[in-house]
C-alpha cells in the first residue's frame, strides 16, 4: 500500500500554479490576479506568501533550477544521452523552450535578478558538462563544454521554430564529432553503448 501522499500547502500550490502559466503563456501575460483566480484565493493571500511579483518569478525560476541525476554511466555516453532527452522533451506538447532563456527574453537583459539566475543555470550546465569531459582527459574541457552548451541551446531554438524534435538529434551528431575531434571514442559498438578512449602516457624517448 503507497504512503498518503503530503498535502501542498499554499506556498506550494502558489508556486506550481505560477510555473505552469508562467511557463506555457509567458511572464509578462501572468499577472498575480490571474495566478489568485486559477488557485481561488484573494491576491492579498497569494502576496502573504510572496510579496511581489518579482519574488514570485525569482521563486519559479529557482524551482526549474534542478541539478541533472548522478548516473554510474560512462561520462561520454551522459553527454551524448543529454541530447536523447531534449528530444524527447521537444516531443511534448508542452515544451516552450528554456524558461530561464524565455525569462530573460520578456523582462530584458536590465533585470538583474532574473538574468542572475539565468547565467546561474547556464553556467551550471556548462560545469556539468566541463566535469564529464574532465573525466574523460579531453585536454581543454572548458572550451567544449562551452561548445556542448551551444549546441543544446540552439537545438531549443531550432526546434521551437521548427517544431521538429529531430532538431535535438542534429546537434548530437555535432556534439558526437566534437567528442571524437577531442579523442574521445565515441563509436557504437552494435549495442548503442558509447566507448571512451583509453589514453596511455607515451614512454620517454
């Protein structure tokens, strides 16, 4: 038998609320009455919990700060299964892009909160990416996980113009030549397993 499940409270709910309008309609055409009228409170109850609009935003974009799982996978094939996701995302019906990307976008670079947040994500991204190349030996790992994350926001770009999940396996190929440029072997084995390159030291001459 499943435990009860914990009841939200009306932080949460405020919150949850406010990530899916947020989200799917935009910033910007989300006012905190729209947010009080989908849950049934009063602003002033919804303003109790968050005193303004700006702490709500700032709120909701921390909450889509979620750090990737720890995986026992091979480093290479994480990277690679970075792109298998977003194809799978792009796939949904309710895929609107990177909301740190489209936040920064409706309320311009000058606020400064929400760009703080938005680079906090981006560069988060990049260091995961930096780690796992690291862990392979690439020898400069900062500039291909600078590289990797280029390729992840453009595929977001090209497929919400395009509306073509495929846009995502595109820039795998890309990162997948940019792994194997780098001495990472990244050839598939006949079982869609990725193989890292052993790198030995060379003897002394």
């Amino acid at each position: 038998m499943a435990p009860p499940t914990t009841p939200q409270t009306m932080k949460e709910r405020i919150l949850e609320t406010a990530d899916k309008l947020f989200y799917l309609q935009g910033i910007r055409a989300i006012g905190v009455d729209t947010i009080a009228a989908e849950i049934g409170i009063s602003k002033r109850t919804l303003y109790n919990h968050f005193p303004s609009k700006d702490a709500l935003i700032a709120a909701y974009l921390e909450r889509r700060f979620v750090q990737p799982r720890p995986s026992d996978k091979p480093p290479a094939e994480q990277i690679l299964a970075t792109f298998d996701s977003l194809e799978r995302r792009f796939a949904a019906k309710d895929f609107r892009g990177c909301p740190f990307v489209n936040a920064v976008a409706e309320l311009g670079p000058h606020d400064r909160a929400v760009k703080k947040i938005a680079v906090a994500f981006k560069e988060s991204r990049r260091a995961w990416f930096r780690e796992r190349l690291s862990e392979l030996g690439v020898a400069n790992a900062d500039a291909l996980a600078t590289q990797l994350v280029l390729l992840v926001d453009g595929s977001i770009a090209q497929d919400l113009v395009r509306d073509d999940p495929a846009m995502a396996r595109a820039a795998k190929e890309a990162a997948t030549v940019l792994l194997r440029n780098a001495g990472v072997d990244v050839g598939d084995g006949g079982d869609g397993t990725v193989k890292q390159v052993k790198r030995h030291k060379r003897a002394p001459q």
